[in-house]
C-alpha cells in the first residue's frame, strides 16, 4: 500500500512540472516571430507572359526579391514589369509609367521631377552621366547625375530641355508655354516669378535677385547674380555609348534581385570623388547572378562561350570536357555580363586531374582579355573542387564596351592522355549591386506582373517572387509622422508543446545587438500552445538616432525573452525586424508677404479676388534621402480675413487644398466684395495645419500672413 502511494505520488509530481517527456526530454514552448514569408513561382514558356500577384491590401508588404531561373534553352534579355512600380528599363519606359495622358507641359515637367527625386538621392561618390544608367544601377550621386537623368527624361517627354551649369552646381532647365523654366531635382526646388504662378528661368532670377528664395524675405544667401552656362543634348541625352540592359541567360543560370544589401558597392568614387575608396551608401540593394556551364549537357554549354582552343565536344562518354590533344592546352572563354555594377565574383567549378603532370587553371580578365589575373589552379589529383573569390570586377568601372562584364578563362592541359584533365562544370556568382527603387516591385493589393524576353526559340524560364505581408511586428499607423504617438504590436506565437506563461517582450529602435535603442517592453500573461499572445508597446515615431536621421527608414526590432528567462525549445525565432517609414510632417504655409496678391475680378468691378500662394516645405534632404520621405498635407484649410481674426475681423471666405505634395504650390483665390468698403485694410490670410497633421500631432495654430491694401486705389482705378 505504501508502494503504490509513493508512486501516484511520482506520477503527480511528473505531471505538475509539465516540462519533461516520458523519454526525460523536457516539454518546451517554442516562442516564435513567425515573419509571414510569402512566395509566388510563375513557368513560362512563352515569349511574353503576364501573371497577377496577390497580397492583402489592408497590410504592410515587404519585397524580399525577384528570382529569374533558365531551366531550358536561352533567355535573351529576361525583364519583368510590375503594376506596383514604374518600369525603369528605358527612358521611354519611365515616361510611360509618369506621364499620365492629358497633362500639360508643366504638369509633364514636374510629375518627372518628383520622380527623379523619388528613385535617387544626392551622394558623395562617383556615377554615371548616363540617365538609364544611373537610375538602374547606382541611384545617388552628384548634381551632374540628377541633371543627366531629368534632362534625358524631359527630351523623352518630348518636352525640350537644357543642362545648365552655375558655378560649380549642375542643373537643369525646360521649355514650355514659351518660355524656359529653371527646375533643379539634386537641390529639390524651383522659384516662382512675382505672378506667384510662373516658375521662373535662370534668366528672369538674375534680373531679379530677390527671387533667388522660396520666401523672398528680406535677403538670402541665394541672392545675387549667378554665372551659368548652358548646354543642350537632344537625341537621346543621358545615354552613354556603352551601358546596356541587355543579357543572356542559358539553362542553369540564376538572376536573383534582393531589395536589401549584403554590405558589397562600388568603391570607385568617379572623376570628382577622388582616389579614395567610397564609404557604403546609405541605401542599396545586392543580388547575385549565378552563370553555370554543366559540360554533361553540351547543348547549353557554348552559350556566352567567346572562344575554345583544343577542346574535345564530342566525346560525352567520360562525363567531362577535356583536350583534344595531349600535351597541348585547351583553352575556354566565356563572357559573364549582366546590367548591373558587379563589386565580387566567385569562380568556382568542378575538375578532374589525374596526376602531377596534369594542370588546371582558373583566370579572370575584366579589360577584355588584354590582362589576365590567375585566381586559381589545382594542387590535388582525382576530382577537384574549385573556388576563388575576387573583387577585380570593381577595376570594370568606366565607359568601356565590356562594363557590368568579365571574361573567365579555364585552361587545361594533359600530360599523357587527352582524358588524363577534363571540366564537370564551370560556375561564376557574380554580387550584383544596383539602385533597389527601379527594381519590379509589388505593393498591397492587386499586382500585374509581365514578363518578356528577346527570345526567338524556345526556352523554359522560371519566376519567383517573394514578400512578407503578415509581418508579427504592427504598428496602429503604418507610415507615421515624426512624433507621432502610435501603438507596437507584436504578435508572438508559440510552436511549442509547452503552455508560456510571462513572456517579456522588449522593442528597439535599430538592431539591438549594434547599439540599438530600447523602446519600451511588455510582458504576455500566456502563450497557449499553437496560441499566439500580443504585447504593445507605445512609441513617439522617429527615425532619428542621436538626433540623426536613419536612411532610407528605421529598422523597428522585437526580441522575445530578452533576458533569456524563459526556457524554450528553440532561441533561434525570438528576433524579428521590419522598416518602418516615418515621414517629416508636411510643413504648409504662405511663404511671405510677396505671396498674396489682389486681382481685379473680371465682370465684377465691385469685387477683388485675394490670391495666396500655399507651399507645402517638407523637403530637407537632411530627414529623408527622397522626396516622398516627406509628408503630403490633406484637407488644407485657408481662410481669409477683413481684419485680425483674433480681434474681430470678418471672414472674407475660406477655400480647402484637398492635397499637398512636398514641395508643391496652390494658389487659392476667395472673391472679395469691396463695394461698401473704402480706405486701408489689412488682409489677413490664415492656413490651418493640415487635417491629417493635427489628427496625428494633435491641435496646431494656424499660420498667418498679413498684407495690407489700399482699396481707395482700387476703387479708383475702376472708377468708382
């Protein structure tokens, strides 16, 4: 009896502890970030096909990348266009993708200027002169790079345009309703004429000096003539004599586009940055391009091949390539090229050498076979691996034909029998960098993709798409404004066979392993098993570190169990980021005095219409690296007074600005009865905060601009 006692006694005991098997392995939670990765493949076989992705609209979406995989034949130039993005293959493309039918010149102009400034930012290194070029490949650059891309995207528009150079500053400037217009995108401004209507020419600004200044307050720092120069380049300015998007893709070849980067750019700082190697770039993206040549399977090994010397093709029965004659070396060539700026290459292959008097070389040449650099040779015997890295790819980085290529050259010699050396197969994995903005990318929702090739015989291509759209990292306002209060969610979910029970969840800003600053942390009663428990967190939104900026976005950050309290089965899923876009709030007033105006009303001799001039500032490069880092105002409220409205003045009447871009202007004109009216007033003119501002940031006073007027001058003029 007492036996059996002590032993329920055990078994309670074993139950009680709920963390240990039978077989005395203990019964865990696994707490879990689970990062909703999603992914999409498309086979296709014809020349052009489209295929639709879709993702929820009411969720954020991350582009992880866009994988193009040759599983037979040739693919002649693969491209792949997306409804979510402007297709950045061609100028003619973009312009496509922009220009919405029905706009005015002006409206043509600006809508590819706010482009230009949405897909590149003003860097310190050296790029390309060539509009394509620059937006595919590199993104950032100097004043000349944005004046060679908004230039050639004008001249595409059919709109004609001139490059202009003040001083040491590289611009640009278009023609239209007769007149040229000084737009510059590196800088993110235009300058209207005193009209506050006309956005003025580089001329028209040194015959008036004062309007060198969006606020034409007082004096500037702008103001003061400028020395400039111009230059035109129609027919196709913007496109150098050697940059292509054109490549080929043969059976076991792979193109994969990351949106992210993995720390490989171009170290060349071009003509005006120097000798010194380029610091990293804030903002890039790094894919790989995998050239593969299987020698059992000869019908896809000549493709990209540029020459072969003493090489048996025909015999297939000993599984390799190998010489023709012994004793003699046999030598292949192939060209790797892709349209992207290659930073490192790795080549690497599979051998077979029988003895000591049996050789094998890899080289590589990156000035089109004048100079070859050895990167490897076989020391062993039987089958041999191969691999070498190199970044001589980054010698490839001015206008020559043979730019975003390399040569790779196997060599082979047999000291007895022909079949004594052969190739298996020969690879290269090229590190892409490029500008990850022009790349096809899907958004919330419905997404078309079409995919296209040059093809002209059959061949099979396989597309892979891959996002994240349920990420466990939420916020109550996706893109919200600096300073804004908002909500972290995250959702943790356990995979485990064990009940949690007090899990602590914390949240960083920036990756805490790195200097990441904490947020805030909450801790979840309980985690069922196959449950999923949600901790909050409240946050002032920035993406400000030590007072600085974060580029492109800030990286929110959440780690399960940060003190490694709680025992889990698995400590390898408790971290998980997303990037978050925290916008400058939208900064909309009236510039100045100077931008309000009074006009005389047509057929209405009694009335004068009060003209205000509204312009959203939002637009500092040293918040945001593009334009749209910056906040759109909504539901603008402009109301005008006969008087302070603070001490009694009376409404003349009020206009609403549905929508305000950054760096956008609207005159807003409210018709004034002056027939009972006579002698000085003072006009004020209020702008209220934005509707979407204040339900963000809370209740803001409105900003006001007065202006006085003399209406026994008016009334004069028109003989009354």
């Amino acid at each position: 009896m007492r036996r059996s006692i002590r032993l329920t006694a055990m078994v309670a005991f074993w139950v009680t502890m709920g963390g240990a098997s039978c077989l005395g392995k203990p019964v865990l939670p696994d707490l879990t970030l689970v990062g909703g990765d999603r992914s999409h493949t498309e086979i296709i076989t014809a020349q052009q096909h489209s295929f639709s992705i879709h993702t929820p609209s009411d969720a954020p979406l991350e582009n992880t990348s866009v994988r193009i995989e040759v599983n037979g034949g040739e693919s002649l130039t693969p491209h792949l266009r997306s409804s979510g993005s402007v297709d950045c293959s061609s100028l003619a493309s973009v312009v496509a993708g922009v220009v919405i039918p029905g706009m005015t010149a002006e409206e043509k102009a600006l809508a590819l200027w706010r482009f230009v400034m949405d897909s590149c930012y003003h860097g310190r290194w050296g790029t390309s002169l060539d509009g394509l070029e620059h937006l595919n490949v590199y993104g950032y650059g100097y004043c000349g790079t944005y004046a060679a891309v908004l230039e050639s995207l004008w001249w595409t528009a059919g709109l004609t345009a001139r490059h202009v150079n003040i001083g040491n500053h590289a611009a640009t400037e278009v023609y239209y309703d007769n007149g040229w217009h000084y737009i510059d995108a590196d800088t993110r401004t235009y300058f209207l004429l005193k009209d506050n209507r006309t956005i003025a020419s580089l001329d028209e600004l040194n015959d008036s000096v004062e309007l060198w200044t969006m606020l034409r307050r007082g004096s500037s720092r702008k103001a003061g003539k400028k020395y400039y120069y111009m230059t035109m380049h129609p027919n196709g300015h913007g496109r150098s004599p050697v940059y292509s998007n054109e490549f080929t893709m043969a059976k076991g070849d792979v193109l994969t586009l990351d949106w992210h980067s993995r720390g490989k750019w171009c170290l060349n700082r071009g003509q005006e940055g120097g000798k010194e190697p380029a610091w990293e770039p804030p903002f890039y993206g790094n894919g790989l391009f995998t050239f593969h040549r299987d020698f059992k399977d000869r019908s896809q090994s000549r493709s990209g091949l540029v020459s072969s010397t003493n090489v048996d093709w025909r015999d297939a029965a000993v599984g390799y390539i190998h010489p023709q004659n012994a004793k003699q070396e046999a030598v292949l060539v192939y060209r790797v090229k892709t349209p992207y700026f290659i930073p490192e290459t790795t080549l690497s292959g599979s051998f077979f050498r029988k003895g000591t008097g049996d050789s094998v070389e890899m080289d590589i040449s990156t000035d089109n076979g004048k100079r070859w650099v050895p990167l490897w040779h076989a020391d062993g015997s039987g089958t041999v691996k191969a691999s070498a890295v190199t970044a001589q790819t980054q010698q490839v980085t001015t206008d020559v034909p043979w730019k975003y290529s390399y040569l790779m050259r196997l060599k082979m010699r047999a000291g007895k029998s022909p079949r004594d050396v052969g190739a298996y197969y020969l690879e290269s994995t090229s590190v892409l960098a490029y500008n990850p903005r022009c790349l096809p990318a899907l958004r919330p929702g419905d997404n078309r993709i079409i995919f296209s090739d040059e093809s002209k015989t059959g061949r099979t291509v396989k597309v892979t798409y891959a996002w994240r759209d349920d990420l466990p990292i939420k916020l109550s306002t996706d893109t919200p404004f600096e300073g804004e209060e908002v909500t972290v969610s995250v959702g943790v979910t356990n995979h485990g066979a064990a009940e949690a029970h007090g899990v602590p969840v914390a949240v960083f800003l920036g990756n805490p392993a790195q200097g990441g600053v904490e947020i805030g942390r909450d801790t979840i009663s309980r985690i069922p098993v196959g449950g999923t428990g949600l901790a909050r967190v409240h946050w002032k939104a920035t993406r400000k570190i030590a007072g600085r900026a974060v580029n492109p976005g800030v990286q929110v950050y959440a780690v399960v169990d940060p003190d490694n309290r709680v025992a889990e089965s698995d400590k390898a899923n408790n971290v998980f980021s997303r990037n978050v876009k925290v916008l400058s709030p939208p900064d909309v007033r009236i510039p100045s005095e100077s931008f309000i105006r009074f006009e005389r009303v047509k057929d209405h001799p009694e009335a004068l219409a009060v003209v205000a001039t509204v312009r959203n500032f939002s637009n500092s490069a040293d918040y945001g690296l593009f334009l749209d880092d910056h906040g759109t105002g909504e539901q603008v409220v402009v109301t005008m007074y006969d008087g302070n409205p603070a001490k009694g003045g009376r409404e003349i009447g009020r206009e609403t600005i549905s929508r305000l871009f950054p760096l956008e202007h609207r005159n807003v004109s409210v018709k004034w009865d002056i027939a009972q009216l006579k002698g000085a007033h003072t006009v004020y003119v209020q702008v209220h905060p934005p509707a979407n501002l204040t339900r963000a940031l809370g209740k803001r006073e409105p900003s006001v601009v007065a202006v006085p007027v003399d209406l026994d001058a008016y009334q004069s003029c028109r003989g009354i």
